[in-house]
C-alpha cells in the first residue's frame, strides 16, 4: 500500500465498526477522525455508561456506612456531594486518563462515596497509558489506604482486613486494565504484521517480476543481435558489391527478408510479454542443444564458414537451461564472429558427459584485412557471463593465439 493512502478498516470489522472503541478505529482508519478527537462509537457509549453505572451503585455502597461512622455535621452531605461529582467526572475519562486519575487520589482520600469513580480512574489510565503512569498512581493509592482506613476505620470489617481488601482491589483493577490495554497493543501488532506481510509479498512479486524482465531483456539482445547482424552484414556486403552476380545478390536479398520476419516475430513476441508482464508459455519454444545444428545451418546460409564439432552422445538429456543456455554462447560467439572476423572459419564446439559438465567452445582466426566497424551494445559476452554463473557455471572470453578470439563456457550437467 502507499504511504499517501490511509490504511483501511481490518475486512473482519468493515461494517462493524461499533464493536471497536474508538481509540482502535482510529489507529485503523485514520480519515474516521479527521481533526479532533475521535467520536465515541456504540461500544464506547456501552463501556462508559457501564462505568458511569459501577461507580454510582459503588457510591450508593459507601454512602450507606456514612450513617454509621462518627462524621461531623455536614461532612456526610460534603462527603455525597464529592461523590457525585465523580461519578460525572467517569464520562471524562477517555479524554484525560492521567488527569482523572491523579485528581482521584485526593478526592477518594476525603470521600467514600467517590471510591468506585477512583477505582474507574485507576482502570482507565491502566487501559490507555503506559505502566510507568499507572505504577505512579497506583502506589499512591497503595500509600493512601492504610491512612484512610486509619482515619476512617471500616465499621463492618478489622482494620488489616480492610487494607487488604483495598489493595487486593486496587491490584485487580490494574491487572484488568493491563490485560484490555495487552488485548489492544496485540491487536495493533497484529495489524501491523500483516501489513509488512503484504509489503513483503508486494516487494517479492516485483522482484520476481523484475528478474522475468532482466530474463527477457537477456533474451531480446540474445535474439535480436542474432538477427539484426545477419541484417547488417548482408546489407553491407549489397552496398559495398553492387556488382555482384544475381544469385548473391538474390540469396543476400532472401536472408535480408527472413532474418527481418523472424526478427519481428522474436519482437512481437517478447513485446507481449512485457505488456502481460508475464511469460507466455504458448509462443515458439525455446531454443536448446538440440538447435545447435539449426542455427550452423541458418549460419551457413548467411555466407559464413562453421564447423559445428558435437560431441555429445544425446543432446536431448542435457537439461533445459544448460541446454539452452549453451545455444545461447554458441548464438553469441557466432555473431560476435560475424561482425568482427567475417569470412573467417568458426569452430564451434560441444563436448560433455552427465557429471563432468558440458564444455562450449566458439574460436575464429584473426581476420584478413581491416574489418569494417559494426555498431554494436558491447553487453553480450558480460550477459552471457552472468547467465553461465547463474547456472552454476563459468564463462571465459579473450583473444587467442593465433590473433583470432575465443569464447570457453563449462556449465554444469547433474
């Protein structure tokens, strides 16, 4: 997903955004709160009003042993009047956690009518803040308790025991709010997995997509430069000889003809690819050793002098991409040799067994005379390099001899 666009709603909650607080929704969807504070959802109302509801029925609890504590006149009234005003203050809680809270610890201190909202308070802020703001609050309150029940004995229960209880209540409280907070950080983490799952998909998917391009890439300069230099080179020699016989020129013309037909059909092709961004596995098949004869023969036609030594017992069980991957150095080393040597003798040669490897060989003398200059990317030989490490092999390439120029590939065969 882009980092402009706003994450969506989990599918699980779309439609059912009431059952998450608002807090969430707002993590989710950040357009559902555009400015301000987020709008309480149907749950939210459920929640607050619950607590509203626990800390008045808590208040009402306490105000009954008002009656039976030694109280001055007055204080009772106050005592109520505190309370109240607590339990209002439980629908502030979303918006200052820490600040309810805090102000809390005095209130409930003088009031025990105010105790529930204090316990809502301590709840909240375990809920939305960090422990660190919780542990603060909760140990004054921890302090706090033997002072109020010193000051305010529990008429109905020993002094220890009351301590107790209001610890044992104070703990229960934050434990609660730590488990809601845990619950929703888990959730969030969960969210947050799965959106670096599908980045990461997204990231393999284009990789993947980008090494089939580099693949075709490979392949169109493979094939093309094949082509285009059979073009050349007779278009050349039409140029340079217009009085050559007829039937040269005639044979010359027909090569022109074919290499550019196939030259088109190889580039409709990979231009297909490219534009369905995936192979098509119902185009020409791949060339493989099997071709090898093919292509000496398409060679020959084309003017040039091969001798095509294979010595391998049945090209057929020579793997796929070995296969063709040697077809490819055989193509290159041929084209190379046309632009660079032409009229010289290039020996292409083809030996290896299953476990020792395939060795491919392409060698032409030096050529006589000065070469015209043929245009060309000057990549082949390094892609072919790469593609022969790909598969596990090697590939050497470099000036002879005798002058003329060699190019030595092993590729493994398993």
């Amino acid at each position: 997903m882009s980092g402009d666009q706003p994450e969506p709603v989990p599918q699980a909650f779309a439609g059912r955004r009431w059952l998450l607080p608002s807090a969430l929704i707002k993590e989710f969807d950040p357009d559902a709160a555009p400015t301000g504070r987020p709008r309480r959802t149907a749950r939210d109302w459920v929640v607050d009003f619950s607590c509203f509801l626990a800390a008045v029925v808590i208040g009402l609890l306490g105000a009954d042993t008002l009656q039976k504590e030694d109280l001055p006149a007055g204080y009772a009234a106050f005592d109520q009047l505190l309370g109240a005003l607590s339990c209002a203050a439980v629908w502030l809680r979303r918006r200052w956690p820490l600040g309810l809270a805090v102000a809390m610890l005095p209130v409930a201190f003088v009031s025990t009518t105010a105790g529930g909202a204090g316990l809502i308070a301590l709840f909240t802020l375990a809920v939305h803040r960090p422990f660190r703001y919780v542990a603060w609050v909760a140990g004054a309150s921890a302090v706090l308790n033997p002072l109020y029940f010193w000051w305010r004995p529990e008429p109905d229960l020993p002094y220890g025991w009351a301590v107790l209880l209001a610890s044992l209540m104070t703990a229960l409280v934050v434990g609660w709010g730590m488990l809601a907070r845990s619950k929703r950080r888990l959730l969030l983490s969960l969210r947050d997995r799965a959106r670096r799952a599908e980045t990461e998909a997204r990231l393999r998917a284009e990789q993947a997509q980008r090494l089939a391009r580099e693949a075709i890439a490979r392949e169109m300069h493979d094939v093309l430069a094949h082509r285009l230099t059979l073009l050349s080179v007779h278009a050349g020699a039409l140029e340079f000889r217009p009085d050559a016989p007829r039937e040269e020129i005639q044979r010359a013309a027909g090569v022109i003809r074919e290499s550019s037909h196939e030259a088109l059909q190889d580039l409709r092709e990979i231009i297909g690819v490219l534009r369905a961004g995936e192979p098509d596995d119902t185009g020409r098949p791949q060339p493989t050793l099997a071709a090898l004869e093919a292509l000496a023969a398409e060679s020959r036609e084309a003017g040039m002098k091969v001798t095509l030594d294979q010595r391998v017992t049945d090209p057929a069980d020579v793997p796929a991409s070995v296969g063709r991957t040697a077809y490819r150095i055989a193509q290159e080393g041929l084209t190379n040799a046309r632009k660079h040597a032409p009229g010289t003798e290039v020996t292409v040669t083809v030996t290896g067994t299953p476990g020792e490897g395939l060795n491919v060989s392409v060698r032409n003398p030096a050529p006589e005379g000065e070469v015209p200059h043929v245009p060309g990317s000057g990549q082949g030989l390094i892609g072919l390099t790469e593609r022969a490490v790909l598969t596990g092999g090697r590939l050497e390439h470099g000036p002879a001899a005798d002058g003329g120029f060699e190019v030595r590939a092993w590729l493994p065969w398993r």
